[in-house]
C-alpha cells in the first residue's frame, strides 16, 4: 500500500481552492491509501501570527478537515508541532539543501516581498516541509499546483542524502489533480485563490452561506467575447469557472464547457455545484464544533501513530549522516 502524506497551513480561513485542489484528493485517497494529513503549524509562524489566533485557528482547521471528510479511523490526522521530529529532522535538510536552492524558491520570493519583517524561517521554509514529507516514507504528496516546486526540491534533498550517506529516504512523486489543481481568484483571474491576498470578492470560504457564493459567482470577472472554452491563456476567467464545476462535479473542464453556450448559465452551474459541496461540510463543522475536547483527544491520538514512524525515520537518519546516538 502506498504512503500518502501531505499538509496544510492553519492561517487564515480554508477557501474554495484548498478544498479542490487538495482536500478532495486527501478524503479519496484515505480510502486507499495509508494516509498521513499534518496541520504545519511551523510552517504558520514564519511569517508573524497572533498566538491566540494561531491556537484557535489550529483547532477549527483540525474541524473543518474533519468535516471535508477526513476521519481519523481511516487516516492519520495530526499537528506538526505535536511530532517534535519534524523540527529535529528539518535542520538536517537544512545542512543538506542550499543557499542557492533556496533563493530561487518563487514563493519565498512572492512572500518575502509583501512582507516587512522576513524571518530566516521563511527562507528555510522549504527544508521543514522536506522534512515533514521525508519522515513518514512517503511515496504520494497530493497538492495543488503552486507546490510543485516545494515537492522537486523535496525529491532532490531526498537524492542528495542518499547519495552522500546510502539509503534513507523514499524520494515522492507529487499527485496534481486533473481539474481543480489552480483555482484563481475570481475577480483576478490572474492570480489564484489564497488566503493572503485579502481579496473579499475573489475569495469563496468553505464556511461562506450560500447566498455569499452565488453572488461572488455571479460576479465573477470573464470577458466580453461571449464564447465557452477552456483556455487559461486568453480565457482565465471563464476557464476558472469551468475548472470549479469541474472539480466540484469530478469532470474535466473541457468536458464540462460543452454543456454551456452562456456565461450566466455556466456562472449558475458552478454556484449550484459550490453550494451543494459546501453545505454538507458547514453542517458537520457546526456539529463537530459542539465538541473540542474530542477533537483535541483525536489529534492527540493522530501525534502518538505519527510518531511512530517519525521516530524511526529520524534515528535511521541520523545514523546514516555520523551523529553519535545518545
Ligand atoms: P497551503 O496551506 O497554502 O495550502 C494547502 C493545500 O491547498 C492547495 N491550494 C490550492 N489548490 C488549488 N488552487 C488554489 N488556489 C490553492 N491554494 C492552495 C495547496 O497546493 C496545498 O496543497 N507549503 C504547504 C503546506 C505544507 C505541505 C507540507 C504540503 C507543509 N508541509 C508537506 C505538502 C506536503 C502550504 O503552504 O499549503
């Protein structure tokens, strides 16, 4: 069976192509797979977080993954700062990646020019995220497409250690799903979705009330040559609706934009499809909500099975590079 593992941020709220472009994939792939889903809390502090706020947005994350359909019987489900070797093993691939590598990381680049204050941990960033990926044996990362570059520089450290220190690590193959991977924001359909752009209307929330989406939806930016196909290039907008119906219905978007002849039909479509997805996952938080304790038991009970295997994966690894064991 192979190993699943993949994460996400618990900084700001989980929008429409977090769920599409990853988190259906998660749920899928628990049923067949062994599966290993982390919340990088790290990986949040690297750019300034308030600690009240990162606690409590930790925990409703932990919630709304379980109301996408995560379910800790099938899947380990767990905190990143929980499993202490995560941080242990990231300096290790810190030795191991560099300067240069790092540099040329585009989100690093993306982040470090809206952001005054630019920790180290944010150049570093993608060492922590080798780490959490290199613990667990993994063989599959399902992701959306802005990872990608996370994910090769991943397979390289993994190469690059085995190579100076014989085998330690299974070198992953990342899973981009067909439709759904890139899901933009929909008043520019330019740039994609994303919790940090502030950008109200262009941002659909898993937890949004229908009639907030459907008039997002509605006035979604497209263009003014009347014709439906799916084109990114000359097509954004409408290419992204036809990517939301797509993923939300399980087609592919071309498949999807022969059904449309006009944008307010396909713009009624997607709104449909969005809210029948959301609508089941905003009934099952509310009731999961109800319960912290359970929540905070089960996560703990997701670290302790972590471990596990993070633990023999870090001594292997620290055997292999010359560290005296303790
Ligand atoms: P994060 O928290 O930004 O996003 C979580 C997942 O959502 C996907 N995603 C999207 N997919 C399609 N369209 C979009 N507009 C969109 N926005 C986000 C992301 O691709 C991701 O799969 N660095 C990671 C977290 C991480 C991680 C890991 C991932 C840390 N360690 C190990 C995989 C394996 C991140 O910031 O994701």
């Amino acid at each position: 069976m192979a190993r699943v593992f993949s994460g996400i941020q618990p900084s700001g709220d989980l929008h429409l192509g977090n769920l599409l472009g990853a988190l259906v994939n998660w749920v899928n792939h628990q049923e067949e797979h062994e599966a290993v889903y982390c919340i990088v809390d790290l990986h949040a502090l690297t750019l300034p977080k308030d600690p009240e706020e990162l606690r409590s947005s930790t925990l409703e994350l932990a919630q709304l993954l379980m109301a996408v359909g995560l379910d800790p019987d099938k899947c380990t489900l767990f905190v990143q700062s929980h499993v202490p070797e995560h941080s242990q093993l990231a300096w290790l691939m810190e030795c191991t990646v560099s300067y240069g590598e790092l540099s040329r990381m585009t989100a690093f680049k993306d982040k470090s020019d809206r952001s005054e204050f630019i920790s180290a941990g944010l150049f570093t960033y993608p060492a922590l995220q080798a780490a959490d990926i290199l613990l667990y044996d993994t063989d599959l990362v399902p992701v959306g497409d802005d990872q990608r570059q996370h994910i090769e520089i991943t397979r390289d450290i993994a190469e690059r250690f085995n190579h100076r220190f014989g085998e330690t690590f299974v070198v992953p193959e990342h899973v981009i799903p067909p439709a759904g991977a890139r899901i933009m924001d929909l008043q520019h359909p330019e740039r994609k979705m994303s919790k940090s752009q502030h950008s109200v209307n262009g941002t659909i929330n898993v937890l949004e009330n229908p009639d907030s989406v459907r008039k997002k939806i509605k006035r979604a930016v497209t263009d003014s040559d009347g014709e439906i196909r799916f084109d990114f290039e000359s097509k954004a907008g409408v290419s992204n609706l036809l990517s939301i119906l797509g993923a939300a219905k399980g087609d592919s978007p071309e498949e999807v934009a022969k059904s449309f002849e006009r944008y307010g039909d396909l713009k009624s479509a997607a709104a449909d499809a969005v809210v029948d997805l959301l609508l089941p996952i905003q009934e099952r938080y509310a009731d999961l909500q109800a319960d912290p304790a359970e929540t905070r038991r089960l996560l703990q009970a997701g670290a302790e099975k972590a471990q596990e295997v993070a633990s023999r994966t870090l001594t292997r690894t620290q055997q292999n590079c010359g560290l005296l064991q303790a």
